[in-house]
C-alpha cells in the first residue's frame, strides 16, 4: 500500500496503476487493489498475469525472451482494455 501511496504522490490520481499477480501472490495482489478501490483509488486496476504457455526456459526458471514477448502482448490487451488516452 505505502508503494502505491508514493506513485500516486509522484503521478497523480489522474494515473492509472495496474497492480500484476501470478500464482503464489495474485491473491494478495488483488487485495491491495480492492483495499485502494474502497478507499476511492479508481485507477487502481488488477491484472492476472496467466502463465500458461510460459517456458520459463530463462536464467533460474524466469521467462525466456520468446514468454516476455507472450506476456507483453498479453498486458497490451489488457491495457487496451481500460480506455486510457495518451
């Protein structure tokens, strides 16, 4: 909570902040965004990081180039999604 008290002393409330959960912590991940939520942060949004098709073939099982292009593409759906103008 106190990481996305000081983004949005640093951006604005204008700024929209999409708070990413995978596995283990996406539980926790979308608790925080319903807790900023009620407390009137609108521009708080929770994305589900889907790690099916991941190859997890990087360094100490992290992703690999070709699952960091699939996750990319993945959030630019999702940010597309959410009617922001720039």
């Amino acid at each position: 909570m106190a990481l996305l008290a000081r983004l949005r002393a640093r951006y604005g409330a204008g700024t929209t902040i999409v708070v990413v959960g995978a596995s283990l912590f996406g539980a926790l991940a979308q608790q925080v965004v319903r807790d900023r939520n009620a407390a009137g942060d609108d521009g708080v949004r929770y994305w589900h990081l889907d790690d099916a098709g991941l190859d997890l073939l990087g360094c100490h099982w992290h992703c690999s180039a070709a699952a960091d292009r699939l996750i990319a593409d993945r959030l630019g759906d999702f940010v597309a999604t959410l009617g922001l103008d720039w």
